[in-house]
C-alpha cells in the first residue's frame, strides 16, 4: 500500500428532508468502500455550525412544518426564488448567514475535493474561494430528479453531477458547459447495488408471506393522507401483503400498529434495512422524494406516488408517470383504482411498470459518482479565482453586515 497520505473528502450535506444527508452517505461508502484507507471522508453540514446564523439553526423543523401546514406558500416561494432576481437576493443572505461558517469548515477539513448536496452553499462557497483567492475542487450532486432551482448549476462547480437527462438539460440551458455535467443517476446506498439474493430467499428471512403481491409502504411525517389510502386499500380483497415503514414517526406508526388489518401487515417504525425490503417488493406507495424515487427505480419497483411536494418534486412525480413507471393519484379511491390495474389479467400492468422501472433506475450511481469525486481529488488544485469586479462586489455585501472577512487561510493541504 502506497505511503503517500489519504486524499480528504468533504461532503457537505443539509437535512431539510431527507435525500442531502443520504445523497452524501451513499458517496462516502462508496469511496470508502472503494479505497478503504486511502482517502477520510467527512460529512458536515455548515447550518449547524457555530458560525452559522441561528436563523439556519431549525431549518430543518422550519421546512417540516412549511410542507405541512403550508404547501401552496411553499410552492408559491419555491417556483419564485428561481428567477434571476430572487435566487440572486437568497444566494446573497445565504453568503452573508454560512460565509463565517464554512470558512472554518474547509480551514479545519483542509479537502482535495469539496462535494455539495445542497445547492445554496454554491454562493458561499464562491465567496470564500474568491475572497481568499484559494479553493479545491468542487463536485456537485443534484438530489432531485427534474424540477430545480438554477442555484444548483452556479459556475464555481467544477462538476455536475445530475440524476437525469432532464436536469442535464436544465444544467446547460442554466449556463454550464457540457464538459461540466454528467449524468449518473442519483446516488443511493450502495447496498442497492449488492443486493442479488432472490424475492422470495429475502421474504424468508424477513418473515414475510412469498404467495402474495407486497406493497411496500413508505410514510413519515411528511406523506399526507396516507392513513385514508391504507384504509381503503385494507379493505380492497385483493391478495396484498402490507410492508409499512413509517419512517421513525412515533405517532404514524402507533396508528398503523393498532389498525386491524385484513392482509397480512408488517408494521415498522425506522428501519436500517431499506435496500433488503424494497428488493424484496412487488410495488412500493409513497411520496415523490428524490430520493424514494430513485431507490425504488433502481430496484424495479413501480411507485405508486399518494402525494407531492408541489413545485420541488413535481418533475419527480412527472419523471416516473412519464416513464411508466408509476401512477400519481390524488384520493384513496384513485389508488386503489391504480393498484387494481396493475394486478388485473394476471398483473400484466405491474410487469410492464416493474421492467420500466429498472431502466430508469440507476443503482451503481454511489459508485460512479464516487470514481468521478475521486478523479477530482486526484486532480486537486490550490487557484486563485474570481474577478475583480465579482471579489469588490463580494467585499461590499460583506462589509455591508460586518462579516469579517480577513482571516488568514492555510493552503488545502500542499
């Protein structure tokens, strides 16, 4: 084994929903899966930060809340921030809120690569590099399918790393070069990937009936109306098997465990075993989050999607409909419709959806992406960057909410 030091990786990841966090794990075990010893991976995310404004600090229950409670203000702001005005108004009180913050994080973690999950640490980003005229290489990996805001695809990224034709598309009509983008389908827990045991050797193991369709469940907080669906489907007669995982909701899965169930049920709370269950499917119902999407596509499961996000994961729905790969449905009777369908003249439809679903589906994407990251580091680079008229604007927006901004800035690593 070579003496030379590991090569550092730095992700930085957010959890507003789920699919950041899980974006940037599914690349660490994939390097580190791949080059053990030779590279330390750290995931940080900068909102948690002592520096960070602690206007970021309950972001996370902030966005639980504003789906919940307000999803058509929510749609409302999402689709207006992404003109060039307003994404450049937020872009400038996310630089302002993280500079101070991620400043330290990459002073500390010292990278040879930089990987972001989340789009608004682009303009941050691009302060810090231009103010200390220093950067590493910077790979971006886009963590929904087709519906995305133009800060995802800001020029300091060294590469773009896109789930789908769709937002590949979208990154050049943004202004990236094609050379900048690929496509490798959105990153998801490499277990995915190594699963090659049969449906029904993983049904025993897990306990499960092997004669009968399974409909995996996939609730949480954020999936509205998911008690009526699994009501009406509870009633239905058809030869169905309930899988329910609600996601660590101590209240969805209190409910679930009470309901007295026609079919067989198997009711969990927070699972670990995710990629094992979904293998182990005929179908899957839930929500359109980038990242059940994608990890139902790679295991050829077709989606029935009961609810959305309206504005961000509007195109993952559109992605799968349009695919074949599923249904999206608006009331319990819809879906049961839907699901009745797909069983009927020996389950013909489910066949067709299930074969639709595994060529969109992308379950090596960690991998790929991984190799690419790693190609970058290889490549690690200490440059100065930015204008001067772009460095002048920064120190203005800067000096402008006393953010201090000459501190000294080791170079990464050399």
């Amino acid at each position: 084994m070579s003496n030379s030091a590991p090569k550092k990786v730095l992700i930085l990841t957010n959890d507003t929903g789920f699919g950041h966090r899980s974006t940037a794990k599914a690349i660490a075990s994939a390097l580190q899966e791949q080059h053990g010893d030779a590279c330390t991976v750290e995931i940080v995310n900068p909102t948690e930060h002592k520096d960070a404004s602690p206007i970021l600090r309950n972001s996370q229950s902030d966005y639980d809340r504003l789906i919940r409670e307000w999803p058509d203000f929510y749609r409302f702001s999402y689709e207006a921030v992404n003109d060039p005005l307003p994404s450049a108004i937020v872009e400038g009180a996310f630089t302002v809120m993280l500079y101070l913050a991620i400043l330290d994080i990459l002073k500390t973690t010292q990278p040879d690569v930089i990987v972001n999950t989340y789009e608004t640490y682009h303009a941050p980003l691009d302060a810090v590099f231009t103010m200390t005229r220093q950067r590493a290489p910077l790979v971006t990996t886009v963590t929904d399918l087709a519906t995305l805001h133009r800060s995802w695809f800001n020029p300091v990224t060294d590469l773009c790393l896109v789930p789908t034709q769709i937002a590949y598309d979208l990154a050049l009509n943004y202004g990236l070069p094609p050379e900048k983008v690929k496509v490798t389908g959105l990153p998801i827990n490499p277990a995915f990937a190594r699963e090659t045991r049969t449906r029904t050797e993983l049904r025993a193991e897990l306990g499960w009936r092997e004669d009968l369709i399974t409909v995996l469940v996939v609730g949480s907080t954020r999936v509205r109306n998911l008690p009526e669906t699994l009501h009406v489907l509870n009633h239905s007669g058809l030869p169905l098997q309930f899988v329910i995982a609600c996601g660590g909701d101590d209240e969805l899965f209190a409910h679930f465990s009470q309901v007295e169930w026609h079919h067989p049920a198997h009711v969990y709370n927070l699972v670990s075993n995710m990629p094992l269950m979904m293998h182990a499917a005929d179908c899957t119902v839930g929500k359109a989050g980038g990242l059940y999407v994608t990890e139902a596509l790679a295991c050829g499961l077709p989606i029935l999607l009961v609810d959305l996000i309206e504005g961000q994961e509007t195109g993952n729905a559109d992605f799968v409909v349009d695919g074949g790969a599923g249904e999206l449905v608006d009331n319990p009777i819809a879906a049961l419709e839907s699901l009745f369908h797909w069983l009927d003249k020996d389950g013909q439809l489910l066949k067709e959806r299930a074969q639709n679903a595994r060529q969109m589906g992308h379950p090596r994407a960690a991998y790929d992406a991984a190799d690419l990251v790693w190609q970058m580091a290889d490549q690690k680079q200490s440059r100065q960057t930015g204008l001067a008229k772009h460095r002048r604007s920064v120190t203005e927006l800067l000096n402008e909410f006393n953010i201090p901004w000459k501190e000294f800035w080791k170079d990464f690593g050399s």
